[in-house]
C-alpha cells in the first residue's frame, strides 16, 4: 500500500524510542495491513525482533551503502524533503503538522500503485474487510 507514516520522536532515536514509536504506531493498524519494514544499518533499530514480535512485521534490512534496496523509502524521504528539509530541526513540528504532511503525501497518486493514491487503497481495504 506505500502508506506514508511520519512519527515524531520528542526524546530522542535511540533504539528504545524508535522500537516504542514504531510498535505504538504500527500497532494501530490492522494486523493485516502490518506486512514488512526496510530499514537500513543503523542503531536505532537494535530492537527489531522486539518490533517484530510485538507488531507482526517482517523487517529486512538493506545492506549497507545500498540506497536502491529501499527504493520505496528513498522516493518518500525525497517526497518529505519537499516539506522538511534535511537538517529541519523537526521538534519545531507538532504530531498534526507532521500528519498534515503524511495526509498531503498519501493523497497523492502513485506510479506503484497504478495512479491510486494510499489514501484510496486504504479505503478500499476497509470498505472491503469491514463488509465481510
């Protein structure tokens, strides 16, 4: 689906405050749109197999030096640098600016997706399993 999710981390990325954002956030989906994260070589996600465990998500990481493994997250950081520029110190940001932005890109029609927009894929999911 290519849903864009933007999470502020006010206290920091260490490998606890990412893990705790990650599980938080992704445990409000539903257990059938939480499929896989690619993460790059860093860090912050020493807990991944608590991430994994307590959210259902497969994670694969990228080998290092090799954007291209991740192509879908590289386009959307590009997506977001038309917001937030690299560098922005983003504790100026507010969780519903940042959702503004994730709601702006998520409205916006992909390739990938066959010109649909996560927004309406997202829709179609729910419409779908909420009539079954």
């Amino acid at each position: 689906m290519r849903l864009t999710l933007l999470i502020r981390l006010p206290d920091g990325h260490s490998a606890q405050h990412v893990g705790d954002a990650l599980i938080e956030t992704f445990n409000q989906l539903p257990v059938k749109l939480r499929r896989t994260l690619t993460w790059d070589q860093g860090n912050e996600m020493f807990q991944h197999e608590r991430i994994e465990a307590e959210t259902g998500l497969k994670i694969y990481f990228a080998d290092p030096h090799s954007p291209w493994q991740r192509g879908s997250n590289e386009n959307t950081n590009g997506l977001v640098r038309q917001y937030l520029p690299k560098g922005t110190d983003l504790s100026a940001w507010d969780d519903g600016q940042l959702q503004r932005i994730a709601d702006e890109l998520n409205d916006r029609p992909r390739l990938c997706l066959k010109d649909s927009t996560p927004t309406e894929l997202l829709r179609r999911w729910e419409r779908q399993y909420t009539l079954h």
